[in-house]
C-alpha cells in the first residue's frame, strides 16, 4: 500500500551509476544523535496520569521561569493526590483534551497560590536569570544581562539550524511574536518586553473562568490540535505530554458545547495523577529529550525545515516553531 | 468546571456602570451571518464515507483549477464503488488518517489519468481561468489578465479582514510560502509563478509512492494534526472533510511504522464512499459554506486574528493561514 511518507528507502539501481544516497530524514537524524546529545527528564518534573482505562500519559513539566506559581500548585495538587478519582470532562476536536472536577466541588490542597495574569508571559527581569538555571547549556555561563542576549540565547539553535540551510530567515516574526525559537528544549514567541510559551501540539494549559481568574492549575487541558497560538499569553501553559499523547488524543469527542461530555458516564475516569518522584523507582518512566543546543537538533530542524529525503521534490525551505517539535524517547 | 473558552458570557453588573458589551466570539459572528452569505456545496462536489461502525465523514472535493486530474479519478473511483470493502489502515497521531487497499490488489477501474507533478501547483496560465468558473463570486467579472490580478483576488479576503484590524499583514509570506491566503472558499499558498492548495487540519490528499509517482486518487488520506505544510507542493491536495472529521480523527492509532495498522483486524472496514449527487436526493448530505467574500467571513477572519471576546485579555494580532478554518455547516 503507498505510505504517503516513506522515511528511507534504498533506490533500486537501474543498470547506470548508483543513485545518489537520499538524504537523512528528521526521524533518522534523531535516531543518529550521540547518547550525549540526550538530556534526561528528572522525575520531579514528570507527572504519571493512568486512566480508567489502563491507558497513560506523562507530562514533563516546564523548567523556570515559566509558569512557576501554577507549576507550584500542580506539584501540591499532585503530591495531595487531587485528581485521583476525578475524570477527563471535555475533548473537543482539533483543539483540546480537558481533565478536572467535572462538578467543581472537591476542596483544593491547602497552600496553593493565586498566579497573576503578568505571569503568562516572563518579563525580562525573570528570563535574566536564565543562566542560573541548573539545565545543561548553561554549565559554565555567565549571567545574560541584556534583552539583546536573551534573543540571542532564544535563537541560537533556530539560527544554527537555519545557517546550514542558506536561510536568513530564523527570529523572523510569525502571525502572532516579532520572534520565535526554542529555549533549553521548549518552544518561546518573544516581544521587546516578554517571552513566553506557545500552545503548540501537545502542550499542556491552565484552564481558568473569565479575567481576572487565572486558574489554579487543577483543570488542565492539552492540546490535539493545530496549533491555537491566539490562546498564548492568554492562558498558563505549564508542560508538554511526552508520552501517550495518543492516549488523550484518540477519546471519544464530546457532543455538548465546546467538547464537554454531555452524560457524566462518558467521561473518562483518572484513576492517578502522580509526580514520577514519588512511584517507587522500578516504576519511574525514564525519558529524555535531544538537547536544542546540540548539533544534532540543528540538523534535525534543519532537515525539518526542508525535506531532501526520497519521498520529498519540494523543500519548504522553512518551518514554523511548532512543526518542529522537540523530539523525546524512552531512555534506552 | 472551568471551560478554558467561553464564547459569551454576560458579565455581571458590578453595581456601578453596566459592563461593555464584550465582542463577538468567531462562532457569534458566523452565527450571526446572513442567509445570503452562505453557499450551498453542490452534491456532485460531496463524496460521503461511510464506514463499518457506522460514523459517516464528508469530504468536499476541491474547485478547478486545483488538483483536477486525481479529482478526476477519485470521481471514477467513487463511481465504481471502489472503496467499497476497502478500509483505513493507517492513523498517526498528530499526522494522518489514510485510507485505500491495504494490499494494493484490487484492480482500478478502467479511464485513470496518470498525473503529473507539475500540477500540485497550479500555473499562473490555470489560475487566469478562475473568472470564468461557475462559482458565486465571479459572476460578472471579467477574466484576469495579470499575475497582479490573481495574487489581489487571493488575498482580498484577507485584505478585507486585516484593513479592519488596522495591520498590514495581509499577504505576507510566513515560514513555508511567499503569500498565504483565501480563495473562493479554500486555502492557498502562492509565489511568482504558481498557486496550491495548502495542508491544513482535515485537508485530503493523495497518497503516493516514490517520485515521479503522484498517486492515482485511490489512497486518500486525511489531515489529523498540527498543519503539516511541508506537504505542500509534494503531495496532491484534493479537498477537505466537511463533516465527520472527529469519526475519523479518533480512531485508535495504528502502532506499526508510521501509523500504519499491524494487523488486519484492527483496520476498520469502509462500507462505502458515494459521490452525493448518486444517492437519493433525500439522502444526500446538504452542506454550505460561509462566502469568503462576504463581509461576515471578512469580520470572522478579523476575530479569529484579534480575538476581543470575553475570556481574552491579549488579541494575538494575526493568525496563520490554517488557524482560520472556512466555516462549514449544515443547510439550516
């Protein structure tokens, strides 16, 4: 049957000289990547989701300074076991999964916090101290000290990628940021002022009511989707699934407005929510994802941005910031 | 529970002054649209699948001058009842959905056109005919005449939004194309010399081999994902599920090698696909689409780039090419 996207296949030879060997393909040049080009996801910053039916997920957690308070809460949440019990309310199609207290009663943990609206995006002051992070590129840095140094550090991997390709065109502003890129492995719009996280495939959000609610991090949503860039800066993403995306993605769509299950009996049962640093080691998922300072992940967009692999004639000769997604696999 | 988007919510008197009326919500202002506005999609221009389970999708097929030859085809296919007994067999999350013979046995029917490459894009000379189609906006105007008069046409719609919004974004290029835009109801890309239709979620394509194969029409697939553009101009683009996209955007995923189903038994069976103009006509789907030259798409457009509504606090100021879906509904 045709495969619509072959990924390598060795072109018969037809009597004449050997054909030329097709270039790489992305899923390839993942494959290739040196075991130090992978950076371990810590269990802290994993939450484990088992549904009623077996099936699950997990969700890495982003690193500061995005999204703290509501990252605070959640681990609270996590730790006080809240969604035990509780269910996945709302899958609308193209758009989001959505999980929480479909009742809105169950008593919040003690000692969440209430996150401002100014937290949706990171201002400079809090992206400066980037280079304190203990996250691997910032081994041995120094501290950024100016707007311009924070772009620089935004999209110096974007600009390695596009170097090869000949192409001018990394920072360019897309529909919705003067700049996108990736930082220490997550996809970031920036302005003079502010950067901050976008919705891409997979992301993980804060549900919230009407301004000025933030929400508290206990309903979360991902997204199963095109990418819905207008809800950047509009709404709190906190993470991205890793695993069993497939999981969430594939649910039933809810037939009431906006995706939510009409019928409490269609929803979809949560029987835990855990931080991986609390299961007992043996059942800890170990993931990594390639770092976006290494030479492979430049290759990797690069490739991304324009196919020369076998299937392809037409290179796009770009991509945009969440058609590259980030690749992460089982630690071997 | 928290909705994440709420389309309006009256606000509540505060005591003081009443609240603004907030904007219309997108769905509001496709809601709100005149009858008039609305285009009814022709039967012979629908196909309808029908698969084992039951669920039904329905793709409508794509206006000359774009993709012609495989629609040519897949009309034969239809006619034949080809798919009949076949079934889809492959679903890769964040990806496709494909559908066809999953043993690449059955004999075509008799009159398939072999198409060539050069038609994933149609030529400046294809595009000039466009004023004299039978489609409801080209009803008196005379042919175009200039490259200038084609990329004016594509992007008026657009114009017409953004010139609201006070950008001039209209027209530019984004990551994949020197132009995007909208043309009697569907979405392209352009440059100097050609025009395409674009991959966006739910668009069907033509599943193919290796170059110089395009595919006859007879494996088609469905767009299940975050908009996968460096398809465009690599692979044929023929229409676009109307209806039904979460029947098929829901199906598990296949586990093999690009989503591909391992075993048979997991492939889920097609009854049937008919073009709608066969069926009886009081079984024949009625669907229509909302003008892309009317002044509610044009507002619509405007309000899916700046969203002014309730819930949002920061307007993104644009939207890509996919993040403003044509709005389809059932014939009230």
């Amino acid at each position: 049957m045709k495969t619509l996207l072959i990924p390598f296949v060795a072109l018969a030879s037809l009597g004449a000289a050997p054909a030329p060997k097709p270039a790489l393909a992305p899923s390839e040049i993942v494959a290739a990547a040196p075991a130090s080009d992978w950076i371990a996801i810590a269990p802290a910053d994993m939450l484990v989701m088992t549904l009623a039916n077996g099936k699950q997920a997990v969700i890495q957690l982003m690193p500061p300074p995005f999204s703290q308070g509501w990252i605070g809460n959640i681990r609270k949440l996590a730790a006080a076991h809240w969604w035990d019990g509780l269910s996945i309310n709302r899958v609308q199609d193209n758009y989001v999964v959505q999980w929480g207290d479909a009742n809105e009663k169950k008593a919040l943990p003690a000692g969440l916090v209430s996150v401002g609206e100014g937290e949706y995006s990171s201002a400079k002051s809090d992206v400066l101290k980037l280079s304190s992070l203990p996250i691997e590129s910032n081994k041995g840095q120094q501290p950024l000290h100016s707007v311009d140094e924070i772009i620089k550090e935004v999209t110096a991997d974007w600009a390695k990628a596009y170097k090869k390709s000949g192409l001018a065109a990394y920072g360019d502003s897309d529909a919705y940021s003067d700049v996108t890129g990736i930082l220490k492995g997550w996809p970031v719009a920036l302005d003079d002022e502010n950067i901050w996280p976008v919705h891409c495939y997979s992301m993980v959000g804060v549900g919230r009511n009407l301004s000025p609610d933030t929400g508290s991090g206990a309903e979360l949503y991902t997204v199963i989707g095109h990418a819905p860039r207008h809800l950047d800066r509009n709404i709190a993403v906190v993470g991205r699934v890793i695993s069993g995306i497939e999981n969430l993605s594939s649910l039933p769509r809810g037939t009431g407005a906006l995706g939510f299950y009409e019928k409490a009996e269609e929803r979809v049962g949560i029987i835990s929510i855990r931080l991986a640093s609390e299961l007992p080691t043996a059942d800890q998922p170990r993931f990594e994802y390639l770092s976006t300072d290494s030479k492979s992940f430049a290759t990797y967009a690069d490739a991304r941005a324009n196919r020369r692999d076998a299937f392809f004639n037409v290179p796009a000769g770009g991509a945009d910031i969440c058609n590259i997604p980030v690749p992460v696999r089982k630690k071997p």
